[in-house]
C-alpha cells in the first residue's frame, strides 16, 4: 500500500483590520502578489467569486510535512500582498462582522452565476477547504466517491468553522456549510455505481441548469475535471493549518481504504435523506454533541465517531506514517475545534464580534507572521 498524492485547496476572506468587515480588493492583493511583489510570485494565489476571497493550493504532495510547508507558504504569500493592499487575511468559513453587499469578481463566468442563481450566489462569499487524492482512474474515482458518503459528515465536524455570519450566531458550528447547501448541484450523493453514471447524472444537472457546466458539480466528493484526483469538497476552511494537515491526512486514509476492492462489498448504502440528517446534526453541533455513525447511523458521541473513523483508516494511516500526527490531531480538535476557539474569542471580550476577527486574524497568520 503506497501513500497517494494529496493537494490542498484553501478560501481566504480579506478583511479592513479598522471595520473588521469584508473588504472587496482581491484585484489589488493579487496585483502585488503577482506582479508588484516577485517574492511572493511563486506561490498559487488566485480570484474566487467575490472580491473579498482569495484562493490558494498546494501542489500534490505525499508528506504531510512537507504539504503543511506549502499551506504555510501559500498563507505567508497570501498575507503578506493582503497587507501589502491595507487588509489582513482570515482563515473563517463566514464573516463574523456584517458587511453590507458583496461585490462580484468581474469576469463573465461569475457573472453569469450570480444572474442564474440569484440570491443563492449572492451570499455565496463563504470559504471552505477542497482536499484533492489521486486516484488511478475515474472509474477507480467514482468507485471511492460512493464508499466515501457515510464519513464525510464526520470530516465536516472535524472542520466547522463558521458559527457567526453578518454579525449574528448562527447557532450552527458550520453556516458555511447550510449556505452552501443551497445551490442545486451541491450536497452528498447516493451512490452512482459506475462512472457512466456519474457523467449521465452531472449531465442531466447541466441540462436542468442545475449547474452551468461540470466546474459546478458540486457533489461533497467529485471527480476533478483538472487533476487525476478525487476532490473532497465538505470542510469549512481551518483557520489553524495542523487542523488542515489533519483533515487531508484523514481523506486520504478514507480514499486509500475505499480504493482498495477488498472493502467494497462492505460499505453500508445510505438513502440521500439519511445523508443530508448526518450533513445536518454535523453543521449544527461540530463535536460538541452526537454523530450519526457511520457503521449504524445512530447518534453517538462525536468522541467515538472519532475513534471509530481512526481505527477505520488506521491501516493507510501506517502505511503513509500519519498515526501520530492524527491521533494528536484528534485530541487537539475533540479539545477545541474552529467554531469553539471562534466562541471563546467572543466570550472573552464580553460579546464583541470584533475581537473574534482580530483573533481570526491573528490565528490565521501566526504561522509565518514574525
């Protein structure tokens, strides 16, 4: 068993350090990333939907080590140009601090998007964590992609990073992930079965207008029309980058397991109704409460969710040396997730939404800002 590739996708938000409110200049940061700044000229920034996003990847990597370097390097490239154009970057699935209308990044596809969906992609300017596993084939792919639906619930609470939206709580550990859920072609899938029918049900998407192309499938694991790769797509962004390592290190173990035949025959199936209910309970509670199993599909404590998706994925966490790392990572997280540190920021300032975003800032830089 040889580790697989694994690549990192991450969404930024850029913020005015004076208001805390989102601030529409990706143009200008990604000017002196590009050009203005040949420093940071290496790294892999580019525009998202809205002009107070930024994207960043990683290339494939095998390392976890080595895949955490690159998130570092993309976040200091990203920070540095935001700085550099008056404005900090922060690792949140939403924007804590309301911040009026957002403005769309001017280019014929977004702006098509946002005349087609309306409303759904007006408040789409929300940030999430793609992590991208090489898989030998698309038929291997789809294969992966079915036996991967029960456990993706579970990788979603792992991540939850957005309990405040436009200055409210939101009561949820992941917003982000509702508001996603809202577009047509987004959300878990039953299982296709065969990679014909994988492209016959995107196809079907595309021609309801469900999506506008196969860019907009937006099942929580897809086939990557770009890479040779399985794309997960269910996280929040993580503000703390060993929370990122953590999430990939745990999909690839997932992708390596599902890719093996020999467990095929054993996954349970699950009805779509059934996926979305462990969708939900993972948005709303994060790992403060009980997840459905993904063996039985009852509640039980998210501890021993956790434990069972360990014991579960062990056998490729030894083979890619990844055992320490998320045993740590998993007592890290059970001990304070992204929504919990974003709730105790807000408890220690007596309920100042500000104080969670300078400490979104703080904590989304602290690993290369000296």
């Amino acid at each position: 068993m040889k580790p697989r590739t694994i690549g990192v996708e991450e969404e930024f938000l850029l913020v005015d350090p004076a208001t805390r409110k989102v601030s529409p200049v990706s143009q200008h940061v990604l000017q002196r990333a590009h050009g203005e700044q040949p420093a940071t000229s290496d790294e892999d920034l580019d525009k998202e939907l809205f002009r107070h996003q930024l994207e960043t990847r990683t290339p494939p990597d095998k390392d976890l080590g080595e895949l955490r370097e690159h998130l570092v390097r993309q976040r200091r490239a990203a920070g540095e140009a935001a700085e550099l154009a008056g404005v900090a970057t922060i690792a949140s699935g939403t924007s804590p601090v309301a911040s009026g209308e957002p403005r769309v990044t001017r280019v014929d596809r977004y702006l098509t998007m946002l005349e087609t969906y309306g409303e759904i992609a007006r408040v789409a300017g929300i940030c999430g964590m793609h992590v991208h596993v090489e898989v030998d084939s698309e038929e291997q792919g789809v294969a992966v992609i079915d036996r991967l639906s029960p456990w993706l619930p579970v990788v979603l609470a792992i991540s939850a990073n957005s309990p405040y939206v436009e200055g409210r709580d939101t009561g949820y550990h992941s917003w982000r992930s509702r508001v996603w859920a809202q577009w047509p072609s987004a959300g878990p899938a039953e299982q296709f079965g065969s990679l014909a029918a994988y492209r016959e049900v995107s196809g079907q998407l595309i021609a309801s207008g469900a999506a506008l192309d196969r860019g907009m499938i937006y099942f929580d694991a897809r086939l990557s029309e770009a890479n040779p790769t399985v794309e997960v797509r269910t996280s929040d962004v993580c503000t703390d980058p060993d929370d990122a390592v953590l999430i990939a290190a745990l999909v690839r173990g997932l992708v390596m397991r599902a890719a093996d035949s020999d467990v095929g025959g054993s996954e349970p199936v699950w009805r779509a109704e059934l996926l979305r209910a462990a969708h939900w309970r993972a948005a709303r509670y994060g790992l403060s409460n009980r997840l459905l199993s993904p063996i039985t599909a009852e509640p039980v404590p998210a501890r021993e969710v956790l434990a069972l998706l360990f014991a579960t994925v062990r056998d490729q966490l030894e083979a890619c040396g990844d055992v320490d790392l998320v045993s740590d990572g998993l007592e890290r997280v059970l001990a304070g997730g992204g929504a919990s540190r974003q709730h105790a920021a807000y408890e220690r300032s007596g309920g100042d939404l500000a104080a969670v975003v300078d400490d979104l800032v703080v904590r989304t830089n602290a690993c290369w800002h000296t």
